[in-house]
C-alpha cells in the first residue's frame, strides 16, 4: 500500500471550510485504491502573521518540502495589510517550489448557467507562467512621497523560463485538440514580447501537430466573451494569465468554480492546488461556501500525481452535481462536500 503525503494550508475565511470538503472527497476518490492518504495540516495564514507575525519560514518551507502535494484553501485577510500574505505566503510558496506552471481549466458544465447569450462550447486550459514576469518584485521606490517619486515594477523574461512553460502548454495542446494560442502584447512590449514569440514558434516546430495562433491581449478579452469556444491552450506571462482567469472563471460559472494547480512538472518540489477565488471574508463562518473550486483542484491534485481514473470520477460527480443545482436548493458547504463524496463512491 502506498501513502500520499499531503500537506494541507487552509488559510483563511472560507479555506478552513472548503478545505475539509476537498478532503473528504479525496479520500472517497482513492477509496478501494490502496492509497492512505496522510494530511499534515500547516498553520499558515492571516492567523498565525496576526499572532507571530511570520508568513512563512524556511522551517515550514523544509516541512513543506517534505510532501507529495499541497491543497491549499485560501489566504488573505482584510485586516492585513495588502501584499503581506501575497508576497510573503502565497507568491513565495510558488517561487519557493518552482511552480512554474500556474495550470487553470475553463469548462462550462452543462447546466451552469454563463453570463454569456451563447458561449458555445467553452472547454480550455490557461497555462499561465508562475514565476516571472512583473511578479518577480524586481523593482523599486526613489524619492518616496516627493512630487519626483518613480516607481518600477519590471518584469522579467528569462529563455528558460519561458521555454519551459511553452513546452507544457505544447504538450497540453498536443493530448487536447491541438491548438494553441499565445496571449502577449508585443506591439507594446517588445522585448519580452518578441522573445515569447521567438520561443512559440521553435517549440511549435517540434510540434506541427499543434496550430498555433497568437494574440494581443487586449484583443483575447474580447474574444473570451465573444467566442470562448475557440480556445483550447492559452499559454502566457504570470500578469496576463492572472487577468484572463479571472475573466475565464466569469464566462463559466464565476469565479466559485475555477480551480488551479501551481505545477512543477519536473517533480522536484511538491505542486500545490488552489481554487482560484479568495478567502471571502464576507462570507466566511457561515457555512455557505461553495466548496466546488477546492473539490476540482483536489481533482487536479489526483491528475497531477498519476490517478487519472479516479480524477475523472471526481469531475463527473462535480458535473452531475452541478447540472442538478436549482437556486430553490441552497445547500450548505458540507452538504455539498458530502453529496460530492457519495457521488464519487457511486461512480
Ligand atoms: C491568483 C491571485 C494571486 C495572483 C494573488 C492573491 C497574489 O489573484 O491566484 O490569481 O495574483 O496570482
Ligand atoms: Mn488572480
């Protein structure tokens, strides 16, 4: 028998309450499996910067470490100031363990309802880049406060870094329906425009199986709204993946629904799985959450580490349960979990 070593951050807000329910569906999904799934729970959050004031330390780094994968709920808190737990938790997990990979699914289920009149069939996959571009922090402050200030926020675009994540998204594309499309803006910004584009077109040359399609993205927001379903493979930087997800969790169910995995494909550091929306501190407590975006990165979670089949199983419970929601049927967030859990097992 084998052991899966997951180490578990609920954050904050509603992460200490969808988490639960992603684990509970986990183990219904590896029920029967000989795999034992073994939690070690991590107090990292606004909770515990409140009281010690760490985000972060390189002890919890090296126990992190020590993990097949992560799930985490959600980090943030109003009290807080912006950027603390951005930068010092969240983004230095992704830094801090390669994630090179920040892989978001699109899907509208059959009987979600899309704001869009006619969206189509929407079924893509944002791989945004996880660990460069204007996220890096290379930048700076001078003469503070002064009508003279300048502030800097550059962004950074390294061959391999961005070789590496094409390469990924190539891939994808390949065992999908072949077709990919690079979001940039390289009539604005040339230089690391001009080298995402140059890197495309030579990894696409390995790949003439896959089309290949580029563009700016001002123009890609326009076409999510108009035509999503002409999406496959959206490869592109950290900032412009970060914007388009949020506008693809929009056309498909809100943002409740999107799920993400910060993936470091060569194995080297555990990857982790998000949902991709926040720590809803306005809804937080109350047991009303919709814990569907952790369960779908629990699945994500399972795909990562080679259980296909029973990632499978997870979606189509998910697919069937949403199919069946009526807004007359509110159900609270372990309601949901467990009718999820039932459902894998049925499967
Ligand atoms: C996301 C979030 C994060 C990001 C923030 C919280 C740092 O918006 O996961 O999309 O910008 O990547
Ligand atoms: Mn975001």
């Amino acid at each position: 028998d084998k052991t899966l070593r997951l180490a578990v951050i609920e954050g904050d807000g509603i992460g200490h309450e969808t988490v639960p329910e992603g684990l509970k569906v986990l183990d219904a999904a590896l029920e029967g499996s000989g795999i034992t799934v073994e939690t070690t729970p991590f107090d990292l959050g606004a909770g515990r910067w409140h009281r010690t004031g760490e985000t972060l330390t390189e002890e919890d780094m090296a126990a992190l470490a020590e993990h097949d994968a992560i799930l985490l709920g959600a980090v943030g808190d109003p009290d807080v100031p912006s950027g603390v737990l951005e930068r010092g938790l969240l983004l230095r997990l992704r830094f801090g363990f390669d994630h090179f990979v920040n892989l978001r699914p699109t899907r509208l289920v059959p009987g979600v309802v899309s704001p869009l009149a006619d969206p189509g069939d929407v079924d893509f996959v944002v791989v945004r880049e996880g660990t460069e571009g204007p996220y890096v922090g290379n930048g700076g402050t001078m003469r503070e406060g002064t009508q003279l200030e300048v502030a800097t926020e550059v962004s950074l675009n390294t061959a391999v870094g961005v070789e590496r994540v094409v390469r990924y998204a190539f891939e994808q594309a390949a065992k999908r329906r072949g077709r990919l499309t690079l979001v940039h803006k390289h009539n604005v910004l040339v230089h690391a425009g001009h080298l995402w584009r140059r890197i495309v077109e030579q990894v696409g040359a390995e790949h003439p199986d896959v089309a290949v399609d580029y563009l700016h993205v001002d123009a890609a927001t326009i076409f999510l709204v108009t035509d999503p379903a002409r999406f496959d493979v959206i490869v592109t930087d950290n900032l412009f993946g970060d914007i388009l997800t949020d506008l693809a969790g929009a056309i498909s169910g809100g943002i409740g629904l999107a799920a993400s995995g910060n993936i470091n494909p060569t194995g080297a550091f555990p990857s982790m799985f998000e949902p991709v929306h926040g720590s809803a501190p306005d809804i937080a407590g109350q047991g009303i959450a919709d814990p569907t975006a952790t369960v779908l990165s629990v699945a994500l979670l399972l795909e990562h580490l080679g259980h296909d089949a029973a990632a499978d199983r997870v979606r189509r419970a998910v697919d069937a349960d949403l199919a069946a929601r009526t807004d007359a049927a509110a159900r609270s967030t372990s309601e949901i979990g467990t009718a999820l859990a039932d459902a894998v097992r049925a499967l």
